[in-house]
C-alpha cells in the first residue's frame, strides 16, 4: 500500500497582486467553479502558506501557498 501525502506545490501563473483567494483557488483548477472555491472556504478546507483560511476575500500575494485537497498551488507572478 502506498501512501499519498500532499504533491509538490505547482506554481500558478497570474498577471497581478494580489489577487482575492477564491478567484486563485477557481483560475488555479483546486475548484471548478468560483462557488465551489467560496464553499471550500467557507467550509475551513483551504489553508493559506499552512494556516487556516476563512476569510474568501482574502488578499494573495507572490509566494502564497494555497492548499485545499491535498495539492498545493504557489501564487507567482508572470
């Protein structure tokens, strides 16, 4: 039996900071839609660079680490 842990973080290309959470969790495909990212949220099954993250508006910088399901996607800036 093999055991999976979270994959290594995938970088995520946006145009500009900061970006609001819901809309990075959607654009970087954590969720399928922007109302499944505010409900992941909502529900306390999103950490922010490993802290709990409640708030869906929330403000993402370069460098933030987004988890929810096990993977992780890095906000970076392109």
């Amino acid at each position: 039996m093999s055991t999976t842990s979270s994959s290594a973080p995938e970088n995520v290309t946006v145009r500009a900071v900061p970006i609001e959470l819901c809309q990075f969790i959607k654009f970087g495909g954590l969720a399928d839609s922007g109302g499944a990212a505010k409900q992941a949220v909502a529900e306390g099954l999103v950490t922010v660079n490993g802290t709990l993250e409640k708030r869906k508006s929330r403000q993402l910088l370069a460098g933030d680490q987004v988890t929810l399901a096990g993977r992780t996607i890095v906000v970076h800036v392109g």
